[in-house]
C-alpha cells in the first residue's frame, strides 16, 4: 500500500513540472464539455459559423501546435470573453453588442487567443497545481481527504487563488493581439477602439461591464500601450486593412435579433 501510495505521490509531483500540447488539449476539451453544460452557448447555425471564421482567420496565423480551436458565443448580456487551454475560447453576446465594427471583436478574439498561445493559463494551471501540491499528497498518504470538505477546499483552491491573469500576462496578449490582427490583414486600431468603448461605458454604466473588468484589468495606460504597438505600423499599411465587412454586420444583426436565454438558476 505504501509503495503505491509513493508511486501515485510521483506522479503528482510529475504532474506539476510540465503540461504538454496534448495534455493541454485534452484538458481544455473536459473543460470545455463541462463550461458547454453550465453557460448557456449561442446555438444558431449562422452564428456559430460566424465566429468560428473570424476567429480561425486570427489563429491561422496565431498558432503552429495543430490546436483544433473552438469559439464560441455565450448567450448572456455580460461583458464578458474568456479562453481555456487548448484554444477554446468563449465570447459573450453582451461584448459582440458593443463591438460595432469587425476589428472590434477581432481585437478581443485576438487578445483571448494570444492567452492560449502564451499559454497563461495552462502557467495558471502549473501554479495553482504546486499550491496544492502539498495538500494532494496529504489526501494521497494520510486520507485526509476522505473529509468532504477538505477535499472541496483543495478542488475550490486553484481556481479560487488563479482566476486573474497578470498585468504582465494582459500585456503579453494586447501584444499578440496586435501581432495577429496585422497578420491576418484586419486593421489593429479596433483593439484600443474597443477598450475605449469599455471605458466609457464603466464611467457611465459600470454594472453593464462589471464582469470584463473583474477579469481583464484595464487602464488607460493599457490603451495608450496599444496604439505605441499599432504606431510602429505605417499609415498608409494600417489604411489598407479591414476595418469592418457587411458579413460581420449581418451576424451582428442576426445576434441582436435572437431571444436572450433565460438565467439559469
């Protein structure tokens, strides 16, 4: 009992030094099938298509590691969008219904897919595992955790103690945002667009985008950061790139047409 109790210890501490593209993968689809089961997601055939284009466009160039990437739009009027491991990523209705151009959205899908490629979250991930660390191999060694709220503790404290990203971590995904929006061809202007759009908004409504701003630190200094990037970009290239298509407005239309889904209790 002893030496598999140690063998299983191992493979805790193992567990904790390095999370491959596959495992990635592979975590970010459970936690996928578990987010697609509690969020009300967007069914519409014309919707999904929508933003599965737009969002594939950006991490066609974004990305190399043969993610299968996923998006998806969250039926609620939050401002809210967010991505797990494995390139899932999750924009909420409320957000697409102030972004009035294409490259609005396309600035925050680009900032949510730089988290992946980061790979801020699975760092997230590693670090909420090592504050745990201890505690696993107490419930693996002691039983500890035969006591149902301990062991609740011990699920509750990685996402309790890592749901943020850093400033450091924001700013690595603007850059990359940047990076991607130009890659693809769609003018980058839309992202520090976008965070002034939020920021207006939170001085004259802030419940309207309580939830973005829990989750995405965003300052001034934050939008001035971005048009330094997007200034190193001549004129005349940043006036040959998309800024908006009729085909992004007409999903933008079909959304806003649809029923909001009922809170769930």
């Amino acid at each position: 009992m002893k030496r598999s109790a140690r063998a299983v210890a191992r493979s805790v501490l193992l567990a904790v030094c390095a999370i491959s593209t596959q495992q990635e993968a592979e975590l970010g689809t459970q936690y996928s099938q578990q987010i697609n089961a509690q969020l009300p997601i967007v069914s519409d055939p014309e919707v999904n298509r929508y933003i599965n284009l737009l969002g594939s466009s950006l991490a066609r160039v974004a990305d190399n590691r043969s993610l299968q990437w996923r998006f998806y739009v969250v039926d609620s009027r939050e401002v809210n969008a967010f991505a797990v491991p494995g390139g899932f990523v999750y924009v909420n209705r409320g957000l697409i219904e102030r972004a009035t151009r294409m490259n609005h959205l396309a600035g925050v899908l680009g900032h949510e897919i730089g988290h992946v490629t980061r790979r801020h979250s699975v760092k997230q991930m590693q670090s909420a595992q090592r504050a745990n660390a201890g505690l696993t191999l107490a419930c693996i060694l002691t039983r500890v955790c035969e006591n149902q709220a301990a062991g609740a503790a011990i699920q509750i404290g990685g996402s309790a103690l890592f749901a943020k990203f850093s400033r450091d971590d924001e700013r690595q995904a603007d850059e990359e945002g940047v990076a991607y929006l130009l890659r693809a061809g769609i003018d980058p202007r839309g992202i520090p667009d976008m965070f002034r759009i939020l920021i207006e908004e939170r001085k004259r409504r802030p419940a309207g985008v309580d939830a973005w701003f829990s989750t995405h630190p965003l300052e001034e200094d934050r939008l001035q950061e971005t048009e330094a990037l997007i200034a190193r970009t001549s004129s005349a290239k940043l006036q040959s790139l998309t800024r908006d298509t009729p085909a992004y407005q007409s999903f933008r239309q079909r959304l806003m047409s649809l029923p909001v889904a009922a809170a769930r209790r």
